[in-house]
C-alpha cells in the first residue's frame, strides 16, 4: 500500500457521492477508474469507500428515502473546527442545512449552503482525515464553483476559509482560482447564458484520467450520459462533463503537465 498524501487545512480533502443506487455506483466508478471499494458499517447504514492501491481516494453512500435532492458529488472542505466554521458561515450569509455534528468519532462536519446556493461540506478531523490521494490519474484534482454571483461568492469564500481569488482569461471565458497560501485550492465560473437556464449554483468535482476521450467513451458505454463532450481547454488540459447512469455529474479532466 501506497503512504496517503492528506490535503492540508482550507482544501477539499474528500469527494462523497450521494447516489440512489450503491450498487449500480460500485460498478460504474469501479470500472471507469479502477477503484475497488470497502463498505464500512454506520448507524446510518452501510459507507462504501473507494480506494486506489490501497488508500481512500473517494467515498458513497445510499441516498435516503426522505432525501429530495437528485444524486450528486459533495465536496468537502478540511477546516480546524467545524462548529466555529459554521457560525463563521452563518455570519457571512450561508446556511447550515445539517450539524455540525460528529461522524462515528473520526472526524466533525457540516453541510453549509452558500449565499448563492451552492452546497459543500466541511470535515474536522479526529481519525480520518478525507482521501489520502489526489492529482493523479483517477484521483480528484480540482473542484470548481459554478456560481451565479462571482462577487458574491469571493466574498463569502474569502472570509470563510481566508482564500485569496485570482481572476484570469482561459480562452474566452473569465475564470477565478481560489488560492491559499500560494496553492491554488480549486476554481469559480460564472454561470451565463440559456446553457444553465435552471441549472443552481453548485460545486463540481473533477478527476484526473490519462485519456480524457477514452474514459468519456466508458462512461457512455456503461450508461453515463455526456453533458460536454471532451473539450480543450487552453493551457489546461481536456475536459469532459459526466451525468453517471444515477444523475449525479462530475468532470474527467487530462490535464496538461507543466
């Protein structure tokens, strides 16, 4: 087994799927990234982790019947201590839909709605500390907000998690990179046009493949609908956005080594 590489405090340190179908989720990631998967036990029902040579590289869980929100990817935030991050949050203008409260005495969380209403997740931890991979093929690498309000949400993401937001031109589109302490932490676009008619701010997470092409051709092949099919983008690598056959939607990426 590989040494788990944890992402530092103020990062996303761990992608969760939310899916209606746990089983169907086990074979489709299983076989579009090779991950192999353990489910552990809860009060709350079974938590499929997915693993990579060994360490935890996501996570899933089986939706409730009381749960109205369509599958989807949360992201996670590492932070010091949930219960004063939240109260931070609320301060700024977000929402705690749940918690904080703590998760089988490894770690404290809480899901938060930003001003926009974008959910995500931050995790406190006690003895597990998120995924112990990232960057590298089939591990997560960014994670971007799509928003509605890029002013709005610098300002609630600075002051919450101390970011720094650098605006930049990626071809025609204006794009903000969240950095903290000179690491970039992931991005923000601005949501424009009929394309996201209904479409609510959120985040989304990306996963670093070999073969952008390849993979969205897996994915289709194993049910997933392609939402965008593989595109360049400039200086950055190619890009594919995914609804998996439950409908939760993630981005494959390869990415451009520098």
């Amino acid at each position: 087994m590989r040494e788990p590489a944890y992402a530092p405090i103020g990062h996303f340190c761990w992608p969760e799927l939310a899916t209606t179908d746990i089983a169907a989720a086990k074979h489709f990631y299983g076989g579009l990234f090779g991950w192999e998967f353990v489910d552990m036990p809860s009060a709350m029902g079974n938590y499929t982790i997915f693993k990579m040579d060994g360490v935890d590289a996501a996570a899933a869980y089986q939706m409730g019947p009381q749960q109205s929100a369509p599958p989807h990817w949360n992201a996670y935030v590492a932070v010091h201590n949930a219960d004063e991050c939240a109260a931070k949050a609320e301060k700024l203008g977000g929402k705690i839909l749940l918690g904080p409260f703590d998760v089988e005495g490894i770690g404290r969380m809480a899901l938060i709605q930003d001003p926009g209403g974008a959910n995500f997740a931050t995790w406190q931890s006690i003895k597990h500390f998120g995924a112990g991979i990232f960057g590298e093929p089939n591990s997560l690498c960014w994670t971007e907000l799509a928003a509605r309000d890029a002013k709005q949400a610098a300002a609630f993401y600075t002051n919450l998690f101390g970011w720094e937001a650098e605006s930049k031109d990626v071809g025609d589109l204006k794009y903000t990179e969240w950095w903290l302490h000179g690491t970039a932490v992931g991005g923000m676009m601005t949501m424009e046009g009929a394309a996201y008619d209904g479409v609510p701010s959120h985040w989304m997470s990306y996963f670093a493949v070999d073969d952008c092409d390849e993979k969205a051709k897996v994915a289709k092949a194993e049910g997933a609908m392609i939402l965008s099919a593989p595109t360049d983008i400039p200086n950055i690598g190619r890009f594919s956005a995914i609804r998996d056959p439950s409908g939760a939607v993630f981005s494959i990426i390869k990415l451009i080594k520098g």
